[in-house]
C-alpha cells in the first residue's frame, strides 16, 4: 500500500468530519497518481486536476474565486508536517 492510499484510508476515517463538516471549503490534494485534485468538501470527485500543486492553486483560484483554498501539505516543514491544511 502506497503512502497516498494509506492518507486516502485514515481520511475517511478519522478525517472524513474534516471534510464533511467544511462542505463550502475548496481542498488540494495529493492524488495517488503523483498529481493534485481540486475537490469541494465531502465530494468524492475532483472539481479538476493539475500537474503541480501551484498550477492546482491557481486553478482553484479561478475555479473557486471567492474562496482560499486549503492546501494539503505534502512535506515536513517547520510549520507542520505531512496531513496537515494550510492555506496559501
């Protein structure tokens, strides 16, 4: 099992009320395929995907324009760690 697949798992169980209670909130995602999801809170889909995690900013950024996106961190940093939200 993937690194991806294992944050996928532990979100739907112990995050799942992160994404469910914030249904109005625009999330970006590591996806399994190296790639990164735009997705409204709760959706199970993709609003859209981009390469890279500042082409999915911007992309949500004009999708979502009245909204911050929430930025899945994909590192460990001295702000956080990974599985963590951010936003810009």
């Amino acid at each position: 099992m993937t690194p991806f697949r294992l944050c996928a798992i532990l979100r739907l169980f112990k995050g799942a009320n992160l994404m469910g209670k914030n249904k109005d909130r625009v999330y970006i995602e590591r996806r399994e395929q190296g790639d990164y999801a735009i997705r409204k809170g709760g959706s199970e889909r993709a609003s859209g995907t981009a390469p890279t995690q500042r082409k999915a900013i911007e992309k949500a950024e004009k999708m979502f324009p009245d909204q911050k996106p929430m930025i899945e961190r994909v590192r460990n940093t001295d702000k956080g760690g990974r599985d963590k939200w951010r936003t810009e």
